[in-house]
C-alpha cells in the first residue's frame, strides 16, 4: 500500500509535491523495496525458520513478532525519508502515517485479530478523499472510485475466506481511515 499511496502522490497529485531530488521512480521503487520485499522476505525467513507455521499467520498471538517487525521496517524507513533522504515533506507525512497505522495495528494485536489489509487499503481511500477535498479543482473521480471499489473488493475477499470476522475488518478499515485522513486533513 505505501507503493500505491506515493504512487498516487506522485502521478495523480503531483501539485501537492515539490521538485524532489531523487527521481521519482527511484523513489518508488525504494518505498518498494523497503515496505514491501524486505518485509515480504522476513516473513519469508520467519517462515522457514518456524517462527510462524502458515503465511497467513490465522492466530492473533503469531502476529505479533512479524508485525512488530514490520514496524521496525516501517520506522526506519520513515527515518531514512525523512533524514537521509530529504523526501518532500508530504511524502515523509504519508509514510509517518502509515507507519503510525502499522504501529497501532501491531499493539492492538495483541489483543485482537485486526485485518491488516483493511488497515492498508483504507488509508490509501483516506488520502485519496482527503486530497480529493483538499484540493477539488484537482479532484480525481477515477482514482477515487476505484480506491472505494478495491476496499470493498478486500474486505469482502477477508470475510470470504473467513481470514476475519465482521468487525475486524470494520476495526481495521476505520483505524487506517481515520489516521491517514485526519493526518492528511489536518496537516497538508
């Protein structure tokens, strides 16, 4: 998702940005890197190692160390972007609140079985609507239908597979949502 979101940043919101630089594909094809084929290949490693017996991690207690993980990855991404990278201000502000989604995803693991993908398409559909009502001579109909329809698309495929029940997916939709939209309501 933070692939998708800096996507969206960059192409079909670009007035939101200044002039990087680094390229913008470079930039992308980091965010890839670090929030997704590291985190995939860890999960990889847990994998053959035991610490987690299926990928699709069904039991809320095996989570918690490949969540807590992830997280890491995400701080320190953020951290990168932020410091070494000099990223634009609003690309930093779109992952410090994943990163802050992720964060509280992991902590409330700990106590339930919260979708992680609800989390992740929700705040995409967060910063879309929030650009989208920030900035409506820039609005993006397209962008902002099909952020909706791939929400719904995931949570009805998490309930589908029965990986989640009805409110975990809710719980995970609402707490992307209202992170990455208040995030990006208040503070852009």
């Amino acid at each position: 998702m933070p692939t998708l979101v800096f996507g969206f940043l960059i192409f079909w919101a670009p007035h939101l940005i200044n002039d990087t630089l680094i390229h913008k594909w470079v930039l992308l094809l980091m965010v890839f890197l670090t929030t997704y084929v590291i985190p995939l290949l860890s999960i990889v490693m847990m994998k053959l190692t035991g610490n987690i017996s299926s990928f699709q991690m069904e039991s809320k207690d095996e989570r918690v160390f490949p969540f807590s993980m992830i997280s890491l990855f995400y701080m320190v991404a953020t951290y990168f972007f932020y410091l070494k990278f000099q990223v634009d201000p609003v690309l930093i502000l779109a992952m410090a609140s994943i990163t802050v989604c992720v964060i509280l995803l992991t902590s409330l693991t700990f106590f339930w079985k919260i979708s992680a993908h609800m989390t992740g398409v929700s705040g995409f559909m967060a910063i879309v609507v929030a650009v989208s009502i920030k900035y409506p001579s820039n609005f993006q109909l397209e962008v902002l239908l099909g952020s909706i329809i791939l929400a719904g698309l995931i949570g009805s495929a998490r309930l589908n597979l029965n990986a989640h029940r009805p409110f975990e997916v809710y719980f995970g939709f609402l707490l992307g949502f209202a992170i990455c939209f208040g995030t990006f309501v208040f503070m852009i």
